[in-house]
C-alpha cells in the first residue's frame, strides 16, 4: 500500500512559483550591499559589446535592463556575482564541504575523527565554485601515468575534474534561492566510495530525474544564468548532465546517480572502489564468510588485517549500508558482542 506524504511548506511554494513564474533571482536586497565595482563593469563592458544598443542608455537603465537593479535596489543576482562578500546579507547561501571516513555519516576515523577535512566557502558564485573544486582536488585520491602520445606525466584524480565542475556550477546556479531555503548551504560531501553534492529546492517546475539531459528544462533562475554566461562560467546549453555522464564514461567509472529527495537535488559521482550497485570480490568474501555469524575481529584475522576499524569502516559497513549484512544485535551497533551475518 503506497503511503501518500503531505507536502512541505517547501514543496508547495515550489509549485507556486514555478506556476506564477517567480523570479527569486531579481529579488531586491533591502540591506545596505557593497558591490565590486570592477567586476560590475567588466560585466557591463562585455553585454555592451554583445548588445551596442545598450550604450544608448544611462547606467541606471542599463543596471534596470539587466536585471542588475529593480526599483533602484540591488538585486540578489548582482550580490552573488559582484558582491564584495554576499554572506554578510545572507550568511547561509555558502557551501559547504567534508570528507568523511567512510560510506555514510556517523562513522569515524581510526582516531575518532569525525572528518578528515572541514571547509566553508564563502564569497561569490565564482569564488565558491573556486573553492569547492580545489577541496574536492585536495581531498582526492590521485595517480601519476604517462601518457603515451605525448610522453608527458599526467595527473589523474579520483573523480574527473570537468564533472565535479558542472556537478557543483549545476547546484550553486540552478539550486532555489527562496526565502525557504536562504539558510541553507549548498554541501559537497566525500565518503570513500562517492562524492554527493546536494543542492537546495529540488528540481524545478516539471522536470523529472529520467529527463535530466534529454529535455530541455525551465530555468529557475534566467537572470543569474545569463550573468554566469556573460563572464564564461557557463555555457547555458543545458550541456552540464551529459557532461557529467560523458566524463564518467570516459574515466570508466561508473554511472553517476541524480536524486530528486523532498527539497533537495543530489548528485552522486563514484569512485573505482564501488558503487551502490557493485560489490566486489573482497566484499563478496566477506558476505560468504559471514554465512554464519562473525565478529570484527574473526573478519579481520580472516582478511589479515590487524586493524579492526579499518575493516569495519571499509569492508563492513557498506554491506550494512546496502542491506547485505546485518547485525545481531541492531539496538546495540557499537556493542562489544556484536556479529554481522549476510542477510537473508
């Protein structure tokens, strides 16, 4: 029997403003904004070029035409891409980032860490994204080949770098800047098997997940495209999910997964270790030895490795993770009598 849910307060503005055609984007700011005035007008020097006409008009209405100003305000657009530092206004429309030491939130480190790295990037779209994809470098795993047209020594990251960029420009544009969700940051998170980069609202308007990158969707916010467009941070051909996918493919890694939760979009990129629909032959060993119930310390000696949080955080907890062990005892996962056996 399908359970109905109740939508959110989020869910129904969503439908109402994708039926009235809000423009969250143009907002006015109300509080006093500081603009950086050089790349104000290195924006308003390249649209001049596009579009000669607009030199015809006095800068008040070039700002107006631009949707850089409504009613003499600045608006929210203008703060995210020229504003000397936006989250002054809106302290909570940053990013988020933590690389976490396993497959899901709650497991630690071999010291008890609970990340192994923890930033927030504040500051504008540009400088945002800047800072997202230097974390996921940084915190990546990465090997050297030659490659052999050349002869010359590349770097190869744990995650292609173009799809990392679109994954992370796709969230910090297209994600909802309502009033619902201003304190909300946009979050990459690094586990061992995946990166997931979440972005506030959801999808927008009819979209769903089986259309991503084969229907050409509403824009949720034009006038914030448009500017990312002007000063080359995005190409606005709705190019970036089949970028994503094509960049996986070649890395022979595998698909990446789009998920559309309540209120929130996630991108999931995996590594070459496993995906959620992968298992293999080490973890395979360990489901067969677990036919019978197992502790941590007869899977470790099994495996020959003396380190028992290791081999909990990276061989048994994705298997509970994906349902494919269990545990004797559930109420109590940290008990000192606890054995995991493969699910029935």
């Amino acid at each position: 029997m399908k359970t109905e849910l109740e939508l959110t307060s989020l869910e129904i503005y969503n439908y109402e403003a994708y039926k009235k055609k809000i423009r969250n984007d143009t907002r006015t700011i109300e509080d006093q904004v500081f603009i950086d005035q050089r790349k104000l007008d290195h924006y308003l020097s390249r649209k001049k070029a596009q579009r000669t006409n607009l030199a015809q008009l006095e800068e008040e209405q070039i700002y107006e035409f631009l949707h850089v100003k409504k009613d003499g305000k600045f608006t929210l657009s203008a703060l995210l891409m020229f504003g000397i530092y936006p989250q002054a206004v809106f302290p909570q429309l940053s990013l988020t980032a933590v690389k976490i030491p396993g497959t899901q939130y709650g497991q630690n480190g071999i010291s008890g860490e609970r990340f192994l790295d923890n930033k927030k990037f504040e500051g504008t779209l540009e400088e945002m994204l800047e800072g997202g994809l230097n974390f996921v470098i940084s915190n990546s795993r990465t090997k050297t080949v030659i490659n052999k047209k050349t002869g010359i020594r590349e770097d190869i990251y744990e995650y292609p770098v173009v799809a990392v960029r679109e994954a992370l420009l796709n969230a910090l544009v297209h994600r909802d800047y309502s009033s619902y969700t201003e304190n909300m940051p946009v979050q990459i998170r690094m586990f061992d098997n995946r990166l997931e980069i979440h972005s506030p609202g959801g999808l927008y308007g009819t979209l769903t997940v089986e259309q991503l990158g084969t229907t050409q969707p509403d824009t949720r916010n034009p006038a914030l495209v448009t500017m990312m467009e002007t000063v080359n941070l995005t190409e606005n051909r709705y190019s970036g999910i089949p970028t994503i996918r094509k960049e996986m493919k070649d890395a022979k890694l595998p698909e990446p997964e789009f998920e559309n939760k309540r209120g929130t979009f996630i991108v999931s990129l995996f590594n070459d270790k496993m995906s959620r629909n992968q298992i293999n032959d080490t973890l395979r060993s360990v489901l067969e030895f677990c036919e019978i119930p197992r502790s941590k310390k007869e899977i470790s000696e099994k495996m020959g490795i003396k380190t028992e949080s290791y081999v909990k955080r990276t061989y048994i907890d994705p298997l509970l993770e994906k349902g494919l062990l269990e545990m004797t005892i559930p109420a109590k996962p940290g008990s000192r009598k606890q054995k995991y056996q493969k699910a029935e």
